[in-house]
C-alpha cells in the first residue's frame, strides 16, 4: 500500500524503501534451506500470476524456493550479446546510447539494492559479458535475435549466479513457436547443466498445469 501511494503521488521512493525494509525486518521468520526452482521462458507467463497459475506460490507451497529475474537482472543477461549484434549491424549510435543506458541503470539499481540486501542478502549479479562460448554449446550466434537465445543465455548465467538451483522450469503459451524451439535444446542443457528442465504449458484450460514438477520438488535434495 505504501508503495502504491509513492508511485501514484510521487513522493521519495527511496524513503519509502527505507520504511518498509525497517517493517519486513521485524517480522519473525523461519529459516529453512529449500531446493531452489528457477523460472524462465515467456515473459508474460513467466510473471503473470494468473496466466501462470500462480507458479511462484505453488513452488513455495510445495516446498520449493522460486527464483525469479527481475527484468533489471534480466537486462544484464542480455545485453552484451544483444548490443553486439545492434553494432555489428551498422546502428553504431542506438549501440552507444544503449551502453550509456545500461550505465544509468546500473548506477540506479545499485542505489536501491543497498536497502533490498538488507533483506535479501543476495550477491548482486553482474553483467554477462562473456557469452560467446555459452552460445556456441548450442550452435548459437549473436547475429541470431529472439526468446530462444535468450533463455539459453538466461539459465546458464543462473546456474553460475545459484550453482545451487536444484529445478528450471519453463513457462510457455501453447503453440508458441520461441518456446517450443528452446523447448527442443532442453535435453542438451539439462546434460551440460545437471539440472532438469520441466516444460508447462499454459492453455487457457482450468487444468493444473503446474503439478508436473511436484515430483521434483519431492524427491529433490535441498
């Protein structure tokens, strides 16, 4: 509710982290070591909870910890890989300006994450910059544009960023072509990462969708 009001009046974002890191901080929690379950794939049903189902509490209740990207996170994944095929197709300007925004984000993420850490405790994750061999397990270039190179960039820098992840699961609109290509390079990650990969599909249906990965959740080892 807070923040809801400093975004609609306008009012310091930055005192309003403050105040509610300072409430998040008094209440009492139990701390528990859960199998972390990574999210990628469609963004819109990766982030939308009712397209999705709900996925991020339905990991949580059945003993799961959801890691999600926050779309800054996101940015840092990609954006090497992506500016390097903006420039190596003449648009040396947007390039440019594209690194200059990159920087501004930084340096604005940077002064929100001191609050957030306080909480979280998480280490910041850095830009991936060294993309070139990750894309080459799978046949991938930069020239290449699209969901598909972003997903296999994503879960390997995941994997780096938890080596401890012990789940992917990708979240797709049915019949979506993007998906069903990263779908197909799946088995080959799984081997490179030890990681399994499962697959939902959203169909508009009120099926449970999401059942597929409690057995993971089940019988993996946190």
């Amino acid at each position: 509710d807070l923040f809801y009001k400093t975004f609609l009046i306008g009012t310091s974002k930055e005192e309003a982290l403050k105040k509610v890191v300072k409430m998040v901080k008094e209440i009492n929690v139990l701390n528990q070591k859960r199998p972390k379950v990574a999210i990628f794939g469609d963004i819109y049903a990766r982030d939308n909870d009712v397209f999705n189902q709900n996925l991020v509490r339905f990991i949580e209740e059945n003993g799961g910890e959801a890691i999600t990207t926050p779309y800054s996170e996101y940015v840092k994944i990609m954006f090497f890989a992506s500016n390097k095929r903006i420039f190596d197709e003449g648009f040396y300007l947007k390039a440019s300006s594209r690194r200059f925004l990159m920087g501004l984000a930084s340096v604005l993420e940077d002064k929100y994450l001191k609050y957030f850490n306080e909480i979280l405790h998480e280490p910041i994750m850095k830009p991936l910059k060294s993309y070139k061999e990750k894309l080459e397990l799978f046949n991938l270039k930069t020239a290449y544009n699209g969901e598909s190179i972003d997903n296999v960039l994503k879960i390997m820098h995941l994997k780096e960023h938890y080596p401890d992840i012990k789940l992917f699961v990708q979240t797709n609109p049915s019949y979506c072509c993007p998906s069903l290509v990263t779908e197909a390079m799946n088995s080959k990650m799984e081997i490179i990462l030890g990681v399994p990969i499962v697959t939902i599909e959203y169909d508009g249906t009120n099926s449970n969708k999401n059942e597929d990965i409690i057995p993971f959740l089940k019988y993996s080892k946190s």
